[in-house]
C-alpha cells in the first residue's frame, strides 16, 4: 500500500475532530444544554435556527466514518507490535473503532428526529433530546476499548514502532474516558451531560487523543524500518519472517 | 507481557544521582492522573464555597475513624512498598516479595473498610443521589477506589516477577515503575482523606 494512502488514513483521525467539533457548534451541542431544561425549552431549542443546525447534523454523520480508516491502520500497528501469531488487540482495536463510529452515528439520528418537526408535542421533542444527549456522553466502551488495546499493545510490544509513553497516556485517557459513563445518575453537576468533568474534560481528552494518535501513526508511516502496511504478516505464515 | 527496556533510556546503574525514577512513560500517566484529580480537588472546593452549609451538614455524616484507618493503612502500605523496592534496587530481590505481599493486605484492608463504609452509608439511606457533597464523596472515592484496585492486581503481577527465576534490570525498573504508581494511589487518598474527612 502506498504511502499517500497510509498518510491519509492517518490524518483521518484529526480531520474527525476537526470536523466533530465545529459540527457540534453549527447544531449548538456546544456548549452543551443543561439536562434541567423544561420540555418546552428544549422544544424551542430544537426550533430555532433549524436550517443551521440540520446542516451541522449531515457534517456530524459525514465526520463519524473517519474513524474507520483511522482505526484501521492503528490495527496494522497493533499487528506489527505484537510477537503472536495472531492479533487479538488489533481486532479489539477494529470493534472499538466500529463501535466509535456508531457512538457518533446514533445520537446523530436522534438530533435529527429532534429538529426534524418543530411543531410536535414539546415532550416528544425532549425525549428524543435526551436520546441524543445521553448516548452521545454516556457512551464509553468504543473509546475505552481503543484506549486500552493501543495502550496494552504498546506496553506489551515485542517489536518497539510507538514509544512506551504513548501506551502510558493510551491507559490515562481510558481512564478520562469512563467520566461520562454516568451521565444518566445526574441532572446537574460536574457529572451531568454538561458537566465539567463528564464532558469538558472528556472532551478534551477526546480530542486530544485523535490528535496525538494521528500525529503518531503519521510518524510511523514516515518512519523507515519495516513500518508500511505490507511488513504485517499474514496469519497463515510464521510471525518469525517479519522483517525486524 | 514482555517488557522491552528502550534502548535510550538510562540503566539503573549508570547514573543513580540523575535518572528518572521507574520508567519515563509511567510519570505520563502519573502527572495526567495528577492533574485531573486536582481538578476534582478544585471543583469540590468551588462548589462548596458555594454551599457550606449543606456540605457541613452532610460531612458530619462520615465516619472520620474508619478514614484514619484507611489513611494509616495505605500509608503502611506504601513503607512496605518503598522497602521493598529498594532491596530490590539494591540487589537483594530475595526477601522483597514478602514485603510487597504485606502491602498488598494492607491494600485489601483498605478495601474492605471501604466496603464496611460504604455499607453503613447505603444502610443510612445515602447515595451518589443524596445531594452535593454525597455524589462528590461516592464519585471521588469510587474512582479512587479503582484505583486502588488496579494497583492491588500491580502489586500481585510485582510479587510473581519478583519470585520468578530471571531477575535483571528490567524487572527492577517494572518493580519500580510499579512503586510509583501505588505512592500515586496513596498520595491522592491522603488528599481525597483531609478533603472529605477532615476539613470543615
């Protein structure tokens, strides 16, 4: 596989975020509401500036499958780490990344049904508000299962490609990562959706990550010793023939 | 899980007075952890400023005796643990898993008073639900309390090195390594301990 291609999927994570962030704005998730809000306020959140914020919905689903092609090299990584001659913590990797893109999806839909008809009954509207709300803090597994897989494979790597740090601050932001995951405990706080720890720091750490691990598998994709995709080898050969 | 020694870093020998203690990438996760539990710190002590009263109220609710025990018992633990390390680092591996092993106990019985407090607190009628200050000491201690977990199963992987055959520099920076994480554990306990127990 090319370079060029590599390259890409590396900085996928970083345009992920990048396009995460601002969709977030244009559909007013952030700053986040407060799960206080009466159903009618929230109704009236969901119907102003719907143009706006429908186009930041299509930006956000749009955003999500960035992931994919991200978690896929650092599952190749993974591969090339690891002694065996099987890869459990890459295909970890692999399902934490489908899942991460799923974590994104379905909120997504359920912001979508929430602005779709301004002129339904306000207690629907704040239903479908904190369907969106709570998956899309709550939600910790897929980036906890990446967190540590990366971090487990790098502290754990028989073929040294990423620096021992990196597993460190992998199992620090699996650690981050769990803040959110009682979101539905609270209404307000530092816990809640819009809390400072469940999701300021969450997503900063977030963000921070997918920044990180792409400039680092971008450094690995330019690195010279046998990093490129096709020094990975197949399941039915001995690992011994890697090219170390 | 193999531990490979980067090539870069410094040997235990090399130059005691200078090195990083345990391995560089370790103090990543250390200081992270350190910096978001101090803003925990700053986010109980914001909120109450805001509402001492209520917070007064519900502190007096604690059992300041079983958080003095689990205070003197994290502490003892971590003396067992620096001792141990440093026979280790000192090149007498032989005796230290004793140690470690009693810091380990004193790690569990850190966990069962915590179970003990937790029960009478539930039996009390009081939650993670049950106001400000409840949902702060259940939050805090609760994550605390994992940490202490993780740290539980370090120490045992530590004792199983330490009792294996092959003993070399590696192993003694993984005991090392591993010491650092169990003081991080302790430090933010006696924080988490004034915090909660004994400031009013």
């Amino acid at each position: 596989m090319t370079q060029g291609i590599q390259k890409t999927m590396a900085v996928s994570g970083a345009a992920f975020v990048l396009l995460l962030f601002p969709a977030m704005i244009m559909i007013g998730l952030l700053p986040p509401m407060s799960p206080m809000r009466t159903a009618n306020e929230v109704a009236q959140f969901w119907s102003t500036n719907t143009g706006l914020k429908r186009l930041g919905i299509v930006l956000l689903l749009a955003a999500s499958g960035l992931q994919a092609p991200f978690g896929a090299l650092i599952a190749i990584r993974l591969r090339q780490m690891g002694a065996g001659r099987y890869s459990p913590l890459a295909y970890t990797e692999l399902v934490g990344t489908g899942l991460a893109v799923v974590a994104i999806l379905m909120p997504t839909f359920a912001f979508a049904a929430a602005s779709y008809r301004p002129e339904r009954d306000p207690q629907i509207t704040q239903a479908l508000n904190d369907l969106g709300w709570l998956p899309f803090i709550m939600n910790w597994p897929p980036a906890v299962i990446q967190a540590l897989a990366i971090g487990f494979g790098i502290l754990g790597a028989t073929h040294e490609i990423w620096p021992r740090w990196l597993g460190y601050f992998n199992v620090w932001c699996g650690f981050i990562f769990l803040a959110g995951g009682l979101a539905v405990l609270f209404k307000n706080g530092v816990f809640a959706w819009n809390g400072l720890l469940a999701f300021w720091l969450a997503a900063v750490v977030f963000g921070l990550w997918f920044l990180i691990m792409s400039w680092q598998l971008w450094v690995s994709v330019a690195a010279p010793e046998g990093n490129s995709v096709s020094s990975a080898v197949p399941e039915n050969e001995p690992r011994s023939q890697l090219r170390q | 899980m193999t531990l490979i020694r980067q090539s870069g870093a410094p040997g235990t020998s090399a130059d005691p007075g200078r090195r990083v203690p345990g391995e560089e990438g370790i103090w990543v996760f250390v200081l992270g952890d350190m910096t978001v539990f101090a803003l925990f710190f700053a986010t109980f002590m914001y909120s109450r400023g805001k509402n001492h009263a209520v917070f007064a109220r519900d502190h007096a609710e604690l059992h300041v005796s079983l958080g003095t025990v689990n205070t003197v018992l994290l502490l003892s633990s971590s003396l067992l643990v620096v001792l141990a390390v440093q026979r280790v680092l000192g090149g007498r591996h032989a005796g230290a898993w004793q140690l470690i092993a009693g810091g380990l106990c004193c790690g569990a019985g850190f966990v069962a008073v915590k179970a003990v407090e937790w029960t009478q607190l539930f039996a009390a009628r009081k939650g993670v639900g049950s106001g400000e200050f409840f949902s702060y000491y259940f939050m805090f201690t609760g994550i605390h309390l994992m940490h202490v977990l993780i740290g539980l199963a370090v120490l045992s992987r530590l004792i199983v090195v330490i009792r294996r055959a092959e003993f070399t520099d590696k192993q003694a920076r993984l005991c090392e390594t591993g010491g650092i994480f169990w003081h991080m554990v302790d430090l933010l306990w006696v924080v988490l301990f004034a915090l909660f127990y004994l400031v009013r």
